[in-house]
C-alpha cells in the first residue's frame, strides 16, 4: 500500500476549466508539501502547508491541509495549457522522503 | 541556480555494464540524500536514503547489490547500477533536504538510463 494516494491518477480538461486534485492518507503528517514536474526535470516545490485547516493559494493554485493532517487537496482555477504536468504530493518520515502516486494533468487548447 | 548537481543527465549502455550516477550538493552541506526512480507518467519511488559516513538505508524490494550506494563526502552521493540490465532502465532523480528530512527537498535534474 501506498502511503499517499493521490486522485484522480489522469486528468485530462480544456483550458479554462477548474479541477481539483487529492491527496490522502490514513497517517498524521506534520507538514506535506506539493511538486509540480515536467518532463525529463525534478520537480519543483509549490507550497508547504503546516497548520491543520491551512489554506494557501499560489496565483490560480490553492492548496489545503486537511483538518487532522492526514490529506491535502489543491484545486486550479481557469486552467491553462502551462499548468501541464505531474502534480506530486510529498511527506518526510523519520528519516525518509515519500511522494504520493501523482496526478497527470493536461490542459488541452 | 541549480543547488543540487546530478550527472550524467543521459546514459546509454550495453547490458552487464555497470553506471554511475554521481549527486552533488552546491554551496551547502547534506548529510542525507535520497534517490528515486521513475517511471514515464509515474510518481517517484524512494530508492534508498544515503547517509554520509555509513551504510545506505534501502527500501523494501530495492536489491542494494543491485544498487550501490556511496555518500563519502558532505557534498556528494553517488549510485551505481551494477550489471544493468534492460529492465533497470528508468529516469533515476536524487535529491537533498534544505533541512531535516521532513523539509523540502532541492532535487537533481536526473539521469535518464537506457540499457540496450
């Protein structure tokens, strides 16, 4: 079993369109961070959330940690074809560093 | 600029030919590194946690005869693939925490690995 499931794993929507992906657990996280990443590169972090509840928006992006910590959602508005990528999920525990399963996202013109 | 430095960034070999990839840490020390593997449109799976100055730490399933792991000094990790066969070709990535492991990680651009 995983230890971040993320949904939906493919997402596929025309520009303009908002959507909103999940990331969950059944552990208590301290923090959880969220990657986008394009082909051939690392990822690249977006947002860190801490605060249980917290909410946090990056432009069109908003992220949210779930009250007990154990899930994240982030939700994209008006979609563009630059948002293209794999959204990624991730937690650090003890001393090791796990991504979720990631979501798949294209914005199609 | 990059923070952290991986190297090579394509290799292409034979099959039964051992690679190394090499992981370095630019103008900051990081006595943990993780590596990953990925496949196309798929997450990234924690290889192994390369702990400076002792032994790796493997996940489960992961062959650490397979995959060797170094981290000799505070700036650089290294992984060798020994024997690579064509089924251990993958985009390998390694990264460095900013802080403890629970921080954010600053990543290497990763190896592309083809084993013909």
């Amino acid at each position: 079993t995983q230890l971040l499931e993320q949904s939906p794993q493919f997402l596929s929507i025309q520009e303009g369109e908002n959507l909103t992906v999940y990331c969950n657990s059944s552990s208590v996280f301290s923090s959880l961070q969220w990657y986008r990443q394009e082909p051939g590169e690392g990822p690249v972090l977006l947002v860190t959330v801490v605060t249980g509840g917290e909410v946090k928006k990056l432009k069109r992006l908003t992220f949210q940690f779930g009250d007990a910590r154990k899930d994240s959602s982030l939700h994209i508005t008006a979609a563009q074809t630059g948002d293209t990528g794999l959204y990624l999920c991730a937690v650090g525990m003890g001393n090791q560093f796990y991504f979720g399963t990631g979501t798949s996202l294209t914005v199609i013109p | 600029g990059a923070v952290v430095s991986q190297h090579p960034s394509w290799v292409i070999c034979k099959s039964g030919t051992s690679v190394k990839i090499e992981c370095r840490s630019l103008d900051f020390q990081a006595t943990t590194m993780f590596w990953y593997r990925q496949f196309p449109k798929q997450s990234l799976m924690l290889m192994a946690t390369s702990n400076e100055g002792s032994k790796a730490t493997y996940e489960q399933g992961v062959e650490k005869d397979k995959f060797l792991i170094n981290h000799a000094s505070l700036t650089l990790s290294t992984l060798t693939v020994t024997s690579a066969h064509p089924e251990d070709s993958s985009f390998y990535i390694c990264s460095a925490p900013w802080g403890g492991s629970e921080q954010p990680q600053h990543f290497g651009d990763g190896t592309r690995l083809s084993i013909l």
